[in-house]
C-alpha cells in the first residue's frame, strides 16, 4: 500500500491552484447607479410568433415576441449555454423584456454537430447571426439596437459573432467565463467540492480524470474575440456564482476590450445571484431584469457608464487553473486499453475452460481437485472487486454530479461514497497478496495446472495488478484518507 500511495504522489500531473490575487479595484467595488436598476413598466402587450430559421445544416425552431406599441424597438437574441439549449428555457426573461418593450427572439439550439464531445463555438456564432439577421428584417425592429445575449457557454459564442459582424449593435454577457471551459469547470470543481466538505483525494480523483479527457473545445482561447468585440457590452455576474471563477472573469473581459481598444463596457456584479441570475434556483436576483432593459432600451446613451464596474463586491479565493494535460500512459486511450485488458483477463480463464470442454477434452481434475477449488473461488471474488470498484468510481462520479445541483444532504453521501471506493481499492489489494500467496502455496503442494488454469492465474492477477496502478495513479491509495 505504501508503494502504491508513492506511485500515486509521484507520477504527474500535480494540481495546486494558489490564492487569487485580484486587481484592487475587485476588492471593493462601489454600488450599482440606482437609476440603472430603476423601476420598469413591464406591462405592455406582446405578440407572440413561432418561426423556423435555415442554419448551416439544419433547420431551427424559434419564437419571437414583440411589443405591440407602433414604433422600432430594440431587440435581442438569446444564445443558449451548454446542453440541449431548448428555447422554453428563456420564456419569463423573454417575455418580461418584450413587454418593457424590446423585442426578443429564443430558438432551439441545433444538435446536428454539436454533443457532449464536439462543440464548434463558431459554428454556433454563425447560427447567432443567421438568427440575429432574421430579427433584424421585421418592421418593428430598430437595426441600430440590435444584439446578442449570451449565458455561460453562449458567452464564449457571442463574443465570436460580434466580432465578426457589425450587425450586432451590442452583447451582453451573463455569467461569462473568458477563460478556457478547462480552467472554468476546474474551478467550479474545486468550489463544489468545498461545499460538499469532500476529502482532498476527491478533488485529485477528479482532476486526473479530467486531464485524460481529450477535447478541442476545453482549451478554448475566449480573448480573441474578446478584442475583436468592438460593440458596447453589459456583462452581469452574481457573487454567489459556483460555476465561474467571477473575479478573472471580469479581469479577462476588463484586459482583452482594452487590448481592442473598446473602453464601452459595463459590468455589474448583482449580490447573491447565482449561474442563472436567480436567488438560489428560485426567482430573478433583484435589479437583474431592470438593469437589462434599463441598458438595452438606453443605449447608445448607457454604453459607457460614469462607473465602468459596480455592484456587489465578488469574493474568488483560488485562481482558475488550467489542468495539465494527463502524460501518454494515463491519456484517455491507455485507459481505455487498461480496462479492456483488465476484462479480458478476467473472463480469459473461464473462456479458456469452457473451449476445452467443447472440444471434448476434460481438465486434469483428480490431481487438482484439492488445490484448484479454493484458488478459483479466490479468483472470482477478485473479478467482483475490481467490477465493484469501475461501477463505484462511475457512481461516486455521477453523486457528485447530482449534488451539483441539489446539495441536502451531500456531506455524508459524499463522505460514504469515498469510504466505499478507498475501501475496495484496498480489498482488491489484499485480495491481489492473498491470492499470489495462495497460488505459490497450490505449487510448493505439486499443483499442475492445466492451460486453462494457467490462463485464469496470468489473467486475473495481471488484470488485478494493472487496476492498482491505475487505482493508484488516481490516488485511491494516497494518505491521509
């Protein structure tokens, strides 16, 4: 166990994220303007229409509301964050701001060329401005004050659309990363394990998972575009956010629109807001709805505002760091090849047993009917193991996930799923000793092994030790617990 745990302390990539040190004018930031956030007549009647939009292969569905008051208006383009990005998810917000008299426009999120491993951000910047370009021919609609919205992942696909399109008179960025997905879900990691009070193993668990996983998009550079963005942005952050690291976030923003010489920003940090802009996944924080309108039906008046960052002062205590990427032999294809020799080492005895019985032939049992019995049963215990310990590890994954979300209750859950995995990992060690321990005994006995069981000893004690490395590489044998 002890080399194990050295194994696992030695072999690279190490993870330490230091303390942020923000810029001073994060450290105190002065209150929102009042009249920002000031009282809006949301109340006027809409009309609502559905519409499909032609995009670069395929077709998507969307709804536009508009105000019924004669007159151009402002209007605005919801882009989705990650997911399926249905556009019922944006109803109160859409409909709240049409009826403040801005026109608005949700559509569904295309799915042809987009899943859980391949996200073409331009590819979903032109869907924006095919979208965006189908707003701007309606007759009620003021060309001029024309924009995107972007939430989360929407915020790195904005940026790209306004860059490459002067259609797009503004952007607002709500819970805006500008930093790498990677950096991005690595700090809300981190975060989400804190509140789960999770032991230090869990987070390096995760960590060295997440360096196998071989992804174009997580390395994603949002600056770029940022500097590109020559358009007034709001960009609205909560400071009870667990999904972006809110402090670099705005640096980014703040470093990259002065880089493209763009002085036309605002950003504003509204107090308890979450991911969402909503106090506690319930109703909208405070000012966030009448700020938006307030911004979007003043501009080009309130595109550079006496106070360029206000609000709520944000408190991030680590920095967002990048996660190495993992060496060649813990890369997602080694593992991959690990677990599926671990498989074929455990079903290697059986199946050869079974190919000698169909050929007719008979195992030498008389000799071995004493030694082999006890050895076997030993053997099949290990395959349990170490199937127990990949579907723990899966489960444990999956707890985490779901604790994301809704947190009652997370601490013990999350305290017994790691128990349940550190205490397989050490069984199937013990299990790994004993067994070894008992075949060298089985052949000082004059134990002869047929080729069956000769197959069975080589393919479970070798899938058995390839599953300790790995376990310890991801740190199931590290101290303390």
């Amino acid at each position: 166990m002890v080399a194990l745990a050295t194994l696992g302390y030695t072999l690279p990539p190490p993870f330490d994220p230091s303390p942020l040190r923000a810029d001073p004018v994060f450290r105190t930031l002065p209150p929102q303007p009042p009249a920002e956030a000031g009282p809006v007549a949301a109340t006027g009647r809409i009309s609502t229409r559905d519409i499909t939009v032609r995009v670069r292969g395929t077709t998507l569905g969307a709804t536009v509301r508009a105000p019924l008051a004669p007159g151009r208006h402002p209007a605005l383009v919801f882009v989705q964050g990650a997911g399926p990005g249905v556009r019922d998810e944006f109803t109160t917000q859409a409909e709240w701001l049409a009826r403040a008299g801005i026109v608005t426009l949700v559509y569904d999120k295309r799915t042809v060329g987009y899943d859980f491993r391949r996200r073409d951000f331009g590819l979903l910047a032109d869907d924006a401005l095919r979208v965006l370009a189908e707003l701007r021919r309606r007759p009620d609609v003021d060309p001029a004050r024309t924009g995107l919205w972007g939430v989360s992942e929407g915020s790195w696909v904005v940026p790209i659309a306004a860059a490459r399109s002067e259609d797009v008179s503004f952007a607002v960025l709500v819970s805006a990363p500008n930093v790498s997905p990677m950096r991005q879900v690595t700090w809300a990691l981190g975060e989400q394990l804190d509140r789960l009070r999770a032991p230090a193993g869990v987070r390096e668990l995760l960590i060295r998972a997440m360096g196998a996983v071989d992804m174009d998009f997580l390395r994603h550079d949002a600056e770029p575009a940022l500097r590109g963005t020559r358009q007034p942005v709001l960009a609205l952050y909560g400071t009870r956010d667990p999904s972006i690291p809110f402090v670099e976030s705005s640096q980014a923003l703040t470093r990259a629109l002065a880089a493209g010489g763009n002085r036309s920003y605002t950003i504003r940090y509204l107090d308890g807001a979450d991911h969402g802009m909503r106090l506690h996944g319930g109703p909208f924080a405070p000012g966030y709805l009448e700020t938006l309108a307030n911004w979007v039906a003043g501009l080009p008046g309130t595109a550079t505002p006496s106070v360029p960052i206000a609000g709520a002062t944000p408190v991030q205590r680590f920095e967002a760091s990048e996660v190495p990427a993992a060496p060649w032999y813990a890369g997602g294809a080694v593992l991959g090849l690990t677990l599926c020799l671990a498989a074929v080492g455990y079903v290697a005895g059986p199946v050869a047993a079974m190919v000698v019985r169909l050929r007719g032939r008979h195992l030498p049992g008389e000799a071995n009917a004493r030694l082999w019995p006890p050895v076997r049963l030993r053997f099949r215990r290990m395959a349990w193991t170490g199937l127990g310990l990949l579907v723990s590890v899966l489960a444990f994954i999956m707890l985490l996930v779901l604790f994301s979300v809704n947190q009652a209750g997370a601490w013990p859950a999350v305290l017994a799923g790691w128990l349940v995995i550190r205490v397989l990992a050490v069984l199937m060690l013990v299990q790994e000793v004993t067994a070894t321990a008992a075949v060298v005994s089985a052949f000082r006995e004059g134990w002869q092994p047929s080729r069956p069981q000769y197959v069975a000893i080589a393919g479970v004690l070798g899938s058995t030790g390839l599953l300790l490395v790995a376990a310890a590489y991801y740190g199931l044998f590290a101290f303390p617990w």
